[in-house]
C-alpha cells in the first residue's frame, strides 16, 4: 500500500481518498433510502463529482465501478418496482372496472337510491390509494362519474314525486290527526283515547311525507297526548284522595276487629262484621297497597278466630308438654355434662344446640323459663369451670376467646329473646292506647300508657345497643382470633 501511495501526486491521492469517501456515504445513503428516485441523486450527485477531477486511471476505474454497480442494483430495483406496479395496477383495473360496471348498471336501474348512491360511493373510494395507470384511472373515475350523474337524475326525478305525493298525502293525514284528537278529546276513557290518537300516529308512520309535514303532524298528537295524560293525572290525584279517604275509614275498624278476634269470645258476631266489611271494601276504591294491608289484617282476623274456634289451645298444651319433655331431658343431659365433663368446647356446642332448640318452639311460658334457666345455669357453671380451667392450667389465650365468644352469642340470643317480648308488649301498649284516643276518653289512661310506652321503646333501644356493642366485641374477637390475611 505505501508502495502505491508513491506513484500518486498529492493532489491525486487526496481526490482518491474524498471521493472513495463520498462514495461509500452515498451508498449507505442509497441503502437507507425508501425513494428509488432519492436513492439515484445520491448517486448522479456522486457521479458528477468525477467530472474534471484528477485521478489515477485505476483509481477512477475502482470508484466508477462501484458506482456503476450501485447504478445497476438501482435500476434494477427500480425496474422491479415498475414490473410490480404495472401487475398490481393490471389488477386493481380489473377489479375496480368490475365495480364501476356493477355502479354504473345499479344507477340506471336503481331500487334503492340510498343504497346505490351508498354503493357508489364506496366504488370511488376504491380508487384512494389504488395502483392504476393513469389511462385506465381515468377512463374508470369517467364511467363512475357518469354512474353518479344517473343516480343523480333519477334522484331528483323521485323528489319530484316524493313531494307531490306526500303533499297529496299530508291533506289526507292532517284531516285524519285533527278529528282523532277531536275524538280523543270528546271521551272520558282513556285508554279509548289513546287507541285513537295511537292509530291516527300510526297511519303515517310510513306513509310519504316531508319531515316538516312529519314533525307537524307528529307536534300536534303530542300535543293532544299531553293534554290526555295531563286530564289523566288529575283523575288519578281525585282517585288517591278517594282511596286514602276510603282506607282512613277501613283501617281502625279492620284493626278493632283484628283485636277482638284474638281476645272476644262473641265468634259469630266478629265473623258478620268481618263479612261485612269484606263486602264493603270490595266494592270500594282504594290503592292497591292499602287494598292488600287491609286485606292482610283481616285475613289474620279469620285465622286467629278458626284457630281459638279449633281448640288451638288444646293443641299448643299438647305440643307445649311433648316438646317440653325432649328439651327438659336434653337440659338434664347439658347441666350434667357442664358440671362433669372436660371436654370444654364439645360441652358449650352442645348447650347452644340446646339453646337454638327454644327458637320457635311451642313451650309454656313457665316451663320455658324453668328451662331456660337451668340452660343458663349449665352455661354458668361451664363458664366458671372454664374460667377455673384456665386460671389453673393457664391456657393459650385463643382458647379462651373461643368461649368468650360463645358466652357473647349467649348473651346476644338471650337479649334477642327479650327484644321479641319487649315488641310483643309494646305492640299490645299501642294497640291499646290507639284505642283509648280513638274512643276520646280516659285521659289519664292514655297519659299511663304513653309512659308506659316510652320506657319500653328506652328498654328496646338500650337493649339494641347491647347487642350492637357485642357484636361489635364479637366481630373484634374474630379478626384477633383468625385475622385476615
């Protein structure tokens, strides 16, 4: 290499040495280059650079024949292009000739004008972006444009009949609009009314019209509808009042007899009575709801009476006596268990199983208190005998907060019991004072039962609250015990 640097002048070897430089930049250039035609100006750029410049005649040689070779690659790939192009274009014509030919017959011979001008409109869309030769896009574009101005006349053609038909037919369908609402206006049934104006509305629906025709026809029904349903509202208002009229006289008298019927003996005569305002409320106007709440009470009233008509006590005694032998041996069965066994937990599951037995169940009420307690008592001396345990034996806490939420639910089921006699009484307290100031007398009675009253709504409110709070100890126990994750 330093040997043929010798043989070039200064100047010859630095022209060598730029333009070998430019030209290995210009093929990079070329490479990077997305535009055939940018591509080759890097090239004839570098091209002209050998004009009048000084090199060796092996120097030029090598650069042009690089040169050359790019030049070569890049016609090709422009003759490549072009072949491409052509092809593609070759195709697209024939597809897109065989759209325009579908348009152009579709436009003269239209059944659907927005459905062809819809067609036709896509057609054109096809030539965006489409490869065409310029010959062949533009003896297509002709042949739609041709398709457009078709479409357009028959358009203009329908409009023409579409206006002077629906002129026709707005003289016909506004004299129908205007007697169905003179119609609608001259009955008292609504819903004749509304058939009405809803077949007048109906009639052009699909019929020919312009939209301002339309709208007009449309404007007044609604118009007529509003002022039906406005005359509608204010029968419904005279029918509410009727009806909460009508229920503020039903109501005291369905709720005497529902109290008579679980205290009177008189059966026949509560039984008139109730057939009585049975017939009266049937024929009366009420709402629905309140139609129902009275049905509901006296409905109850014909039960309470076949019950206490059925000997229904006989048959609670009978079933209070049986249930109270199972429950008294299982309570014998819990007591001794919570004094002399050691298993701990299986014991107090046993005694709630017990306890959830009382839930409902048909009992005497002094044999379910005897019962109860002596469950209490088991509970108790569970309780103390755990408590003993584990101050003795000094047990995992957890353990401990088992039973101490078994003693919460205890509790809480203990004052649930007593909120349910708490509501009985004050039930009984209001029924009673309702009717004390329905009758207007004995003040001093009514003030009686108005304490009476209020201390048992305190009790049932202090009560709730002891339940909520050991809930709430309740639920704090569980997350200490089995915290979430």
């Amino acid at each position: 290499m330093i040997e043929f640097d010798r043989n070039r002048d200064e100047e010859s070897l630095n022209n060598y040495k730029n333009l070998k430089n430019q030209l290995e930049q210009a093929l990079k250039k070329v490479k990077q280059a997305k535009d055939f035609r940018e591509a080759k100006g890097f090239l004839i750029e570098v091209q002209n650079s050998f004009k009048g410049l000084r090199l060796l005649k092996e120097d030029r040689e090598e650069l042009y024949g690089k040169l050359q070779d790019s030049f070569a690659e890049l016609n090709k790939k422009i003759e490549d292009e072009r072949t491409d192009f052509n092809n593609q274009a070759l195709q697209n014509y024939t597809l897109i000739k065989e759209k325009v030919d579908e348009a152009l017959f579709l436009a003269s011979h239209p059944k659907d004008f927005k459905e062809t001008w819809d067609y036709l409109i896509e057609v054109q869309n096809l030539f965006k972006g489409a490869k065409l030769l310029r010959e062949h896009r533009e003896n297509l574009y002709a042949r739609l444009q041709e398709a457009f101005v078709k479409i357009k006349g028959f358009r203009e053609i329908e409009q023409t009949n579409f206006e002077k038909e629906s002129a026709q037919n707005y003289i016909q369908l506004k004299q129908n609009v205007e007697e169905a609402i003179l119609q609608a206006s001259q009955t008292d049934d609504f819903r004749i009314a509304k058939d009405v104006l809803i077949k007048a509305q109906n009639e052009f629906r699909t019929t020919k019209l312009t939209k301002e025709q339309r709208d007009e026809l449309y404007s007044k029904l609604q118009d007529a509808f509003t002022a039906i349903n406005i005359q509608k509202d204010e029968e419904s208002a005279k029918h509410r009042q009727e009806a909460e009229n009508n229920y503020n006289l039903f109501n005291p008298r369905a709720l005497d007899i529902l109290k008579r019927a679980g205290e009177s003996t008189e059966f026949h005569q509560i039984r008139m009575d109730l057939k009585e305002i049975q017939a009266e409320i049937r024929d009366a106007v009420l709402l629905k709801e309140h139609r129902e709440t009275l049905h509901t009470a006296l409905q109850e009233a014909f039960e309470t009476l076949n019950l206490r008509q059925d000997d229904e006590k006989y048959s609670f005694e009978h079933d209070a006596q049986d249930n109270y032998k199972r429950l008294k041996a299982m309570v014998n069965d819990g007591l001794k268990q919570a004094e002399e066994s050691v298993e701990y937990k299986e014991t107090r599951e046993y005694l709630k199983k017990i306890q959830s037995e009382f839930k409902g169940i048909k009992l005497i009420r002094e044999q379910r208190e005897e019962l109860y307690s002596r469950l209490q008592s088991a509970f108790e001396t569970l309780n103390k005998r755990v408590d003993e345990y584990f101050h003795e034996k000094k047990k995992n806490w957890e353990v401990k907060m088992q039973y101490k939420l078994s003693a919460l639910s205890t509790d809480i089921f203990e004052l649930n019991e007593s909120l349910e006699k708490d509501f009985e009484v004050l039930q009984e307290l209001e029924d009673h004072l309702d009717i004390i100031e329905s009758s207007g007398k004995d003040t001093s009675a009514a003030l009686g039962l108005k304490a009476r009253i209020s201390s048992t709504r305190i009790s049932i409110d202090k009560k709730k609250n002891q339940i909520k709070n050991m809930e709430l100890e309740m639920n704090d126990l569980k997350n200490r015990l089995e915290p979430e994750e």
